[in-house]
C-alpha cells in the first residue's frame, strides 16, 4: 500500500469490492478520489451509469471527489471488436485481460496524472510486493484463492506494478461485505455479475453477429481429424475447442472440438483424447520483470480461469514460449491465457496459440 498522505484514483466499478477498497484509501488517510470508467452500454452489467450512481453514492457517503470517464468508444474499438474478431478467426478471447490492462490501469493511471495522483487503487483481489533480492515489484496471488483475479492480471508490468494499490488482497470476499455492511455502504450486498459485461446474458455468438455482420462467415463442415464430413456447423464463432454440447452430431462415442479452421470455415472434432496436448506454444509473452526467465525454469501454468494449474517447465524463445507439461494438458484453446506462477508469485503470461507439433 502507499504511504500516508498521498493522492490516490480509485477505480470505482459500482460494486461492493471497489467501493470497500475506497474505504480502505481513505482509512489509511490518502486523499481518495473516485473514478468510474463508463465502458459498455446501458445493458451492461458492470461500467454502466446505474453502476456510476452506485458508486457516486459511496463515494459521498466516505467524503470523496467523484468523477465518471466516458470511454465507451475506446473499449469498442479496442476491447468489443477485438472480442468479435477474435472469436471469427477460431480463437476464444479473454476481453477481462484487455479491459484491465489498457483501461483500469494505463488510461485510468493517465487520468490519475492529471488530477495530480501517482497510484491508482482497485478493488481486485491480488497482491503486490517487492522482491527483497532483486528489488522489483511482485504480482502475487490474493489471500482469497477462491477470489484470486492474477489470472487477468498477469500483463501489468514493472512500471504498472509500481503505482498500482490492492487493498483487497489479503481479505476474503465475506470479509469484505461485512465490512461494506458496517459501513453502511449501498453496494455491500450488490450481487457480483460472474459474465462478461457487454454479454449479460453470456451469448457470445449473439454479440458477434451484432457487431460483424458483414464478417460472419455462415455454415461449414464439421470434420473429423481425417477431413471427414460428418456435418455442419452455424459459424465457427459459436463453437470453443473442449466444447461438447450442441454439436448436433449422431455419434456412438462422445465428440469434442478438437480444432477450429477459420481459413476454410470448419469445426474439427474428435474423442476427448484428441483434447490432450503435452506442449502448449504461448505468444505475445509478457514477463512481470521485464525479461523471461532461464530455459527450464519450472513453473504452474494455467490455461483456463478456472483452471488448477499444471506443473511444467518453460523454453522461453523470440517469437513464442514453450509450455512442456509434466502431465498432457486438456482442451489447450487458441486465444485464452497461459499465465505462470513461482508459488503464488505471477512470473508472466501470454496467449495461447495451440499445441505444439
């Protein structure tokens, strides 16, 4: 945390945990001003102007300065097209990572420099530290597992994880509404939305058709891994590599994508063994340090939200990283993260470009 005194934008979502790590800014005796990124449309369920209201009512009750940022037009352009473009080419996007890294945590901290702030505060549940050998700042893991947000977190760099603020991250989610409750805080017992915000209703296809209409590229061959046609698909946008259900296919054995082919618009299946790589190719590396690590260094991996992590070892290169697991991976997705952990500490991540040959 930063020291007393100083001034200090917190991100202010319109949800309890944003409103309490405002709370906590302004107990330690930082001078706190709220800000409210205005992201999605109205339909949303985060970053709208009803969310704006909430968050200014909490902002007023702890004796804050308010303000909303309109960015709707930005987080379009950069993170709803991007999304829809992504999901055309075969790829499974994960617009959270964007939306943090661009928005809460370069643009906001730009706007924290013209109010005269240097650090910029969240209510994300994660920890920050720094190494006491080598000096630099850590990403850790929050104390709340179930809570733990590092997974969309891991492209914050040095300079980021120098003016960034995480009053949340030695707290449990139930500790956080109690004190919310206390408080008397409008948002403590605000449901948290578990959706993507510009999808509320979770219909990803639905979201891509709006937005690329003239890009859909309408009905294909479902194939197996030989190019056998076994039937057709609506657009690939609606299929994800590990996905079971709505194949619409006759079969004597449960088929899975295995592998989408945007070029010549096909859904690949196969059985779930088909799903399980040992070696995962990672682009776009970015390492929390400034630089990767030795070839061989061991890390956890994971490749999913959700996922465990497992135990592997990296070949970092120019272009891409190499993930050799321990144990073959299941249902490696082209465009969801593969972020690495030393224990609870972030070494890095990238995104996921497929199995290796």
């Amino acid at each position: 945390m930063s020291a007393s005194g100083e001034r200090v934008v917190v991100a202010m979502s319109g949800g309890v945990d944003s409103s309490v790590a405002a709370s906590l800014v302004v107990e330690r005796g930082d001078e706190a001003i709220g800000v409210t990124l205005h992201l999605a449309g109205e339909s949303s369920r985060c970053c709208s102007l009803d969310d704006a209201d909430d968050a200014r009512q909490v902002a007023q009750r702890l004796g804050m300065r308010f303000y909303v940022a309109n960015y709707r037009e930005r987080f379009r352009s950069e993170v709803i097209e991007r999304f829809a473009d992504a999901y055309l080419a075969g790829r499974t996007p994960i617009p959270c990572v964007a939306c943090n890294q661009r928005f809460k945590f370069d643009y906001l901290l730009e706007r924290a420099h013209a109010f005269g702030a240097s650090r910029v505060a969240s209510g994300h549940y994660a920890r920050v530290d720094t190494d006491p050998v080598t000096g630099l700042r850590r990403l850790r893991r929050a104390t709340d597992a179930r809570k733990d947000q590092t997974y969309f977190l891991f492209g914050l760099g040095q300079k980021q994880l120098e003016a960034v603020d995480f009053p949340l991250g030695e707290m449990t989610k139930e500790q956080v509404r109690e004190r919310a409750r206390g408080l008397g805080l409008a948002t403590a017992d605000k449901p948290e939305s578990q959706e993507i915000c510009f999808v509320p209703e979770g219909d990803y296809a639905d979201v891509v058709e709006r937005i690329r209409p003239e890009a859909l590229p309408g009905e294909g061959a479902i194939v197996d891994a030989e190019g056998r046609v076994l039937g057709r698909h609506g657009g690939i946008h609606r299929y994800t590599v590990g996905q079971r259900r709505g194949l619409g296919l006759a079969s004597t054995r449960r088929l899975y994508v295995t592998g989408l082919d945007a070029e010549r618009n096909r859904v690949v299946v196969g059985p779930e063994e088909q799903l399980e790589a040992p070696v995962a190719r990672v682009e776009d590396v970015r390492w929390t340090a400034g630089a990767p690590p030795p070839a061989g260094t061991r890390v956890l991996t994971r490749v999913r939200h959700q996922h465990a992590g497992a135990e592997a070892s990296l070949e970092p290169g120019e272009r891409e990283t190499l993930v050799r697991f321990d144990q073959p991976v299941r249902a490696l997705a082209p465009g969801q993260a593969a972020v690495f952990y030393d224990g609870d500490v972030v070494l890095g991540g990238g995104w996921i470009a497929g199995p290796a040959a």
